[in-house]
C-alpha cells in the first residue's frame, strides 16, 4: 500500500499552504482543506476546533519552506499521516516543533482534506556559540563542546570574530573554517553586510554561500534556516 508520487508531492504542497500567508489566511481556501471534525493540539498544548482556525487573525508567518524532514506514509488506503519539523520565527525569536498531520482522500477538490494535526515543541538541533574568538585553533573548542552537548552544529554571532578573521591576507578565515571542516562540523555565522571589509571579503562570503559546513548569513533567520535543514 503505497501513495503515487503525484499524491505526495500534492500532500506537501497543501501543506505548505498552511505555512503560506497567502492561503492560511484565505478564509474559504481553508474551509476547503479542513475537514468538519478537524481539530488541532498546537504547541503550546492548545486544543484548536475548526472555527478557531478559520477565525485566526492574519499575521507574518515566516516559516522555513520546504518543511524539513518531510515525510508521508499511508496509514489506511484514503488515510495519510505527514509528518516533519517546523521552524517558524515570530517577533524575532524562533521556535522549532515535530508535526503530525492526518489527511483524508476526499473525491472532489484537492483530493484530501485535513483532519488532524499536532505540533510538539522540541529545542533546536544546534547550540549557540557565545565566548569570542581569538585565534584559528580555537575552531577546536567547537570539537569539545560539540562532544559535550552532543551537538555537531553551531550558530555563530559574527561579532564574537577578531579582526584578523576579516582580514583575508592574515589566513585566519580559511584556517579556521578548514578546521571545521576537518571534524565535520556545521556552523552558520551571521555576517551582517558591511561594505568597509571590501569587495574580496564580500566575494569571500558568497564563496561560502555553497560550503557544505561552513556558511555566511546575512541575519540569523536564515543562518538557523540552513542549520535546522531549510
């Protein structure tokens, strides 16, 4: 018992539509996807009836799309179970969840409708890097705390960098980032713009824009976006 590829792909993107301004806030696109028993436990432990979710107050939803770890299984031949994590920022402080939602294969619309869906809060899957560093080898410390917290990846505020770091000739950049590397550690350090490092640091940047462990943000939305697998 399996779902068609074309079903998946139709099962993500409505979905996603929750996640999207554009349709979680068009009240009859809704009414179309909720089935009339939906009901949802949000995070916060909240029990949401139908009505209580046509009735939501538009606002920013600044979710991280594609939804990670995305996933579907059939449960029965007209029921599927998604399942994946959400990261959503609101008023600047992000918050991470696991989320199950249960759908029904319907005849007519988009084929399915959503009966159920759960969000459970979880801490995010990296740690926040907070003592400055001073010098290449102290890419190590992130080995040692990487151990201890059992985490393998790191969000870095760019401000706890020295100056060396910006200054290309002094090799402190590409030292450091090749030390991460070698103990396969991500991390994501937030790099404002600032035209004052000039234009081989900014090519630099971009450059790290496709490292696999090492990467530049300009704000720490999208620099935790790329940590949690958006």
């Amino acid at each position: 018992m399996e779902l068609s590829r074309d079903d998946r792909a139709r099962l993500q993107r409505l979905e996603e539509e929750l996640w999207r301004e554009a349709t979680r806030f068009d009240r009859a696109r809704m009414e179309q996807l909720l089935a009339p028993d939906f009901v949802e436990f949000g995070r916060s432990g909240r029990r949401y009836r139908r009505e209580d979710t046509l009735a939501a107050a538009p606002g920013p939803i600044r979710a991280v799309l594609p939804l990670p770890d995305f996933a579907v299984r059939l449960l029965a031949p007209d029921v599927a179970q998604v399942t994946y994590r959400s990261v959503v920022t609101y008023d600047g402080e992000t918050q991470y969840g696991r989320r199950s939602s249960l759908w029904s294969r319907v005849p007519d619309g988009e084929g399915w409708v959503l009966r159920f869906h759960q969000g459970t809060p979880v801490e995010p899957p990296f740690a926040v890097w907070s003592e400055p560093i001073a010098k290449p080898d102290d890419a190590l410390r992130f080995v040692e705390k990487a151990y201890e917290l059992e985490k393998r990846a790191f969000l870095l505020d760019g401000a706890l960098l020295p100056a060396e770091f910006f200054a290309l000739r002094s090799r402190f950049a590409g030292e450091f980032a090749q030390k991460l590397v070698n103990y396969q550690l991500r991390v994501a350090v937030v790099l404002p713009p600032d035209p004052s490092r000039g234009e081989r640091f900014a090519e630099f940047v971009r450059e790290l824009a496709r490292h696999p462990t090492f990467r530049a943000f300009a704000t720490r939305a999208e620099a935790e976006g790329w940590l949690t697998g958006g």
